[in-house]
C-alpha cells in the first residue's frame, strides 16, 4: 500500500574507488577480449579496492552533504551489502561509527535488490516514526570475485551509493508502489560459500532475471496504477545490458529514459542502483515530480521494485 504521507530522498552521494580495471586490462590474464566483453555485457571497465565500510562511508558523507543535514540528525543506517566487512558482525554499525552515530544499524543482504529492499524498509520506518534514514548500497566486490575466471571476472566490481531518506510532510514525494520478492529454488545459480568466490550459471541467471524484472515492474506498476509510459525514469540494477533491453522490450520502457552507468562500473551488486541514481541527478536527469522506478534483482534470486514521484 502507498503511504498515506510522503517520503522524500533529500540527498544523494557515491563513492568509486581509484583503481580502474579495465576490459584491456583483463585481458593480460584472461582468454577474452575487450570487444566480446561490451558486445555481450555492456561493460568497459569496473573498479577494485576500498573496503565495503569505507566506501559506504565516503557515499554516506557525500549524501548528508547534498542534502544539507548533519549526520547526527540520522535515526537509522540501512546498509545493502553482498560483501560485508566480517561475516558477522554486519557493517552497518561500523558505517554509523565513522559517521558518529549511536542509532539503529543494520545490513540487508538481498544481493543486487539490496537498496530496493532497504528503501522499502525505510519506508515502513519512517511510518513508525522515524524521521530521516540513510540507505546505502555498497560493495567490494573484489573479495569475492575471481578474475581469473572469465565467466564472473568480467562482471563485478566495487562502488557504494547512499540516499538521504526523509519523510515528506508536503506529500510531493511518495512511494506510489512497491514489490519485493524471492525464489529461494535458484540459490545455486549465484553464489559464495564462506571464504570462496562467487560461483554462477551466467545463462541462467539471465534467463531469470530478464522474467523476474517484468514480473516485478508490471506489479508495481499495477500497484501504483501507472503505464510503462506515465514513467520518467528507470532504474535498473546494472548488470548486463543485455537484460535491461530485453525486459525492456517486453515492458515498453525505452532505454532513453533508463539511467545507466554500467560501462564504467560493472556490476556492483547492491551499490548499482544508488550509483546509478547519483548519476542521473548530477546530469539533471530528474525534476521534481518526476515518477522514478528502481528495478533490482539478483541472488537468492531476489528482486524488488519501488516506484517513487520525486520530491520537489
Ligand atoms: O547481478 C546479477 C549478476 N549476474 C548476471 O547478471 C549474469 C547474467 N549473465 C551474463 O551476463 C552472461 O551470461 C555472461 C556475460 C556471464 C556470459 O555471456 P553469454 O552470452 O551467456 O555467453 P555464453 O556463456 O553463452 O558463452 C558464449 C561463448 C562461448 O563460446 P562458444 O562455446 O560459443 O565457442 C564461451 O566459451 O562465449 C565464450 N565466452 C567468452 N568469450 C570471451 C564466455 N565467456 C567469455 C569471455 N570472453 N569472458
């Protein structure tokens, strides 16, 4: 159900470690090449190093800035995350600390749909009273990544992206739908045991991804009683983008009003959406009231969505 009051993202920031590691780079050690890598993914290059925690933090900071609050006005950290800092405890808690907070702290682990899920939480926090929430989706996805193996090491990269979440009292902004689901019979398609790499049926998960987007999309869409074409900008987990133009095609979204950064990024799991939403506003790609879509889907398989009319 929408909220019956608004919800607003005030601030936005992003975070990319310096080292770039290209498609030429991989090359050196890798049986592909750098024209098959962007013909079948859409990917030129992607950036490792930084920790989980600290590019967090960095987004965070650069989203209170944007948003003008201090970081001490932040009732909760929401933090998405694939490849936390330790197995336990989450790094969450850690985030807050460098932020200089004491409030409520936690990870989601939704793999790729982590910051969807986390805005839709927010959401119901800000419900319960909350004021104002940060959610970020952040990755070293490095750790986990063997690029060596030319079926995963093309993909994944590190980046974080972080959202100011506030409830909105003018109602402007609001979250008209929502959508978060799970089919835990596809755990095997992308995964990590404990202190190994991210094993996948690349295929596969392309398969399903391209039906789960839809799935998603058409109920919120349903949800908030909008057409693929009342929608201004789209969102979607940068993965492929051979996955984004073939959901596309079947929804009658058109990849001119798609936010992409995928070329430059890879696939940063969790942090794709918030990285790729910073993008888009510092290019002017959003007015206010806009309506957003933010499409995520991954490991689990896992998917969400949330439309959003952007706050004035
Ligand atoms: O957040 C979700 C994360 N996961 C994903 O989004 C993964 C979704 N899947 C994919 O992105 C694609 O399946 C891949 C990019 C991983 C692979 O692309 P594909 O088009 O499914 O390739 P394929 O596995 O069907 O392989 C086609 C050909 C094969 O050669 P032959 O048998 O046709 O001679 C592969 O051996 O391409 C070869 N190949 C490569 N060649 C150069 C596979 N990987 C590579 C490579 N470089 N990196």
């Amino acid at each position: 159900m929408p909220a019956p009051w608004g919800l607003k993202l005030t601030g936005v920031g992003a975070a990319l470690p310096e080292k770039v590691l290209t498609n030429q780079d991989l090359t050196a050690w890798m049986d592909t090449t750098d024209e098959w890598i962007r013909e079948r993914t859409g990917i030129a290059e992607r950036r490792i190093g930084g920790s989980t925690s600290g590019l967090a933090t960095q987004a965070a900071q650069r989203a209170l800035s944007d948003a003008g609050v201090d970081a001490q006005s932040i009732d909760q950290v929401i933090l998405a995350t694939t490849s936390p800092d330790h197995v336990c405890p989450g790094t969450a808690p850690a985030v807050a600390r460098e932020l200089g907070l004491d409030c409520g702290a936690f990870d989601v682990q939704a793999a790729c749909s982590g910051w969807v899920y986390g805005l839709v939480v927010a959401n119901g926090l800000l419900l319960q009273g909350l004021e104002r929430i940060l959610v970020i989706g952040a990755e070293s996805l490095d750790r986990i990544t063997d690029y060596h193996d030319r079926g995963t090491g093309i993909l994944f990269g590190n980046g974080a992206g972080a959202a100011v979440v506030e409830r909105d009292d003018t109602g402007t902004g609001q979250l008209l739908g929502w959508d978060l689901g799970s089919n835990g019979n596809y755990v095997h398609i992308l995964y990590a045991d404990h202190g190994d790499v991210l094993q996948m049926d690349g295929k596969e998960v392309f398969r399903q991804a391209v039906q789960v987007i839809q799935r998603s999309a058409k109920a919120t869409m349903e949800q908030a009683g909008v057409e693929a074409d009342d929608i201004d900008l789209v969102i979607p987990h940068q993965a492929n983008i051979r996955i984004v133009e073939s959901a596309w095609k079947k929804l009658g979204f058109s990849m001119d009003k798609t936010a992409m950064v995928l070329e430059r990024t890879g696939n940063t799991s969790a942090a794709s959406i918030p990285l790729a939403l910073d993008d888009a506003l510092v290019n002017g790609r959003i007015e206010p009231g806009d309506l957003v879509m933010f499409l995520g889907f991954g490991a689990g398989m896992t998917w969400a969505s949330a439309l959003v009319r952007w706050n004035a």
